[in-house]
C-alpha cells in the first residue's frame, strides 16, 4: 500500500453510561472534569490505549502490527531486542538510524503516533507521528455521581462472613457525550512509512475500541459517529478549526440533562471546495 498522501482531519463522538471513562489519580480516580465549567474531560492517552489494544487483538499476530507501549513490558527491553534482531553495532554511526527505522516497520503505534525511544543504552530515536488526538470534551457539564457500594464476603477465614459490610465507593458519569478531534499529518506518514491500510485499520480501531475494553468501571461506552475530512492534497484546503467548527451536536431537550444518544442531533455543514466529508457510522 502507498503511504498516506493527503491530509486528514476528524471528530469523533462517543458516549458513556453509568461508567468513569478516564479517571483522575489526583482527584480520588473521579471522573476528569474542567473545574471552571464542569465539562468533562478524557485525555488523548487514554484513547491512544484503546487503540493500541483494539490493533493488539485483532491484527497482533500480522508483520508490522505489533505495538511497543503495552502494559507490563519494558520499553528498553524492546530496543535492545532491535539492535540484537538487526544485528546492529550500537558503536555505528548509523545504528540510531537503522533501528529507528524498524521500529517504525515493527510497531503500528510507533508508526501511527510517534514514540521517543531513546530511554536506554539502544538508542532508537524520536519519531513523530501523524496521528495526533486532543483531548476529548464533554457536549455538556457532566454530573460526577459518587455510589457507595458493599461487599457481602468476608476477606480472612476468622471473620463472621454474615457481619461483613465492607463499603467502597464507585465514581460515574450518568451520561455523557464526548467529542475528540484528531488529525493526520502526510508528511510526518512519509517518515514513519504509515499507509493507506494504517489509515483503514484506525479508523476501525476508532469505532470498536470499546468493543474490546469492558470493564466496570467504565460502563457503556461505545463510538457514536466519527467524522472524517479529506483533503484532495498533503497541505490541505481549509485550516482544521474551520473543518471541526462545521460539526456541531445539538440538544434537543433541555428541560431535562440528557441521557442517551438520541437525546443529540449531530449535523455537518457544507465543506469547502477541495475537502470531501465522510460520516462513519
């Protein structure tokens, strides 16, 4: 496949229900929140783990698709493993070069969204990639809804499992809808080598990556519409904020706060000469 030619530029909107879609450590893991307005907040990291983990499962075992940020491993380890695989001489002068490059071929998340790994003795580089998320922002203020929960079992043999209460708290969001903007630069894919069926696969990613990320905590969560311009070149035909400010979601109540999808109308206005509009579900 070529590799990624023209420019891109999306918005994503996704939803939570009754779940905690990116908890805050300095805040007691409670829901990221903008303190002035009390929209919520996801940040691009966050979003970044869903897709390398959404690419880990479907395409792990495929040349080229392996991912280099997982959880539990040693990021030097991994270099090392490139000089000993390449069989490259850390004393070249040209082996930063040589294993930046396949790193790059190896790792999708390295070729997609840039990595800096030159943490350890095996130097491999700095790359930067062209996808880039922002952070995510909430269509409107959320509601951080503390639920205390108990436990009926007993943790040791000697306790009474019938006096057991243990409390814990849960944080949720009742319902939220989230919007991310991303973008797609063409000249940062001709020196990480991402392609067209890069491009394909995120785009996948995006839209079932909470597919493959249940969990409790986090609730209902899913991909709602994912908006994608094209430009017809690599510099493009319309700066990005005039592209995100054409998509707009809509309340269609506001008696009551909202509570579903469909509580939303998601338009797109008419784009400019040079760019074409792809809605995505």
């Amino acid at each position: 496949m070529s590799v990624l030619e023209n420019r891109y530029d999306f918005v994503l909107y996704f939803e939570v229900e009754n779940g905690n879609p990116n908890g805050d450590p300095d805040a007691g893991n409670m829901p990221r929140i903008d303190p002035q307005t009390s929209y919520g907040i996801v940040t691009d990291v966050c979003l970044k783990r869903k897709v390398r983990n959404y690419i880990q499962a479907a395409y792990g075992g495929e040349l080229g698709y392996d991912i280099f940020v997982t959880e539990g491993a040693s990021l030097n380890a991994k270099l090392k493993q490139t000089y000993e695989d390449y069989n490259i001489d850390p004393k070249d002068r040209n082996a930063r070069d040589m294993a930046r490059e396949y790193m790059c071929r190896r790792y999708f998340d390295v070729r997609a969204f840039g990595a800096v790994m030159d943490t350890g003795d095996y130097k491999c580089g700095q790359v930067r990639g062209p996808a880039q998320f922002c952070f995510s922002r909430s269509a409107d203020p959320i509601l951080q809804q503390e639920i205390t929960i108990t436990r009926m079992a007993a943790t040791n043999e000697d306790e009474d499992p019938t006096k057991n209460r243990t409390m814990g708290r849960k944080y949720v969001v009742p319902y939220g809808l989230y919007r991310m903007e991303g973008f797609l630069t063409p000249a940062f894919a001709k020196r990480t080598g991402f392609d067209e069926t890069d491009l394909a696969r995120l785009w996948e990613a995006l839209l079932n990556m909470f597919e493959l990320d249940r969990s409790a905590a986090r609730g209902r969560m899913a991909a709602r519409r994912l908006v994608v311009f094209e430009h017809d070149c690599a510099l493009g035909n319309a700066p990005a904020y005039e592209l995100f400010g054409l998509v707009k979601a809509q309340r269609l109540n506001h008696e009551r706060p909202p509570r579903g999808f469909e509580d939303y109308s998601i338009t797109v206005g008419q784009v400019p000469e040079g760019v074409t509009a792809h809605v995505l579900r």
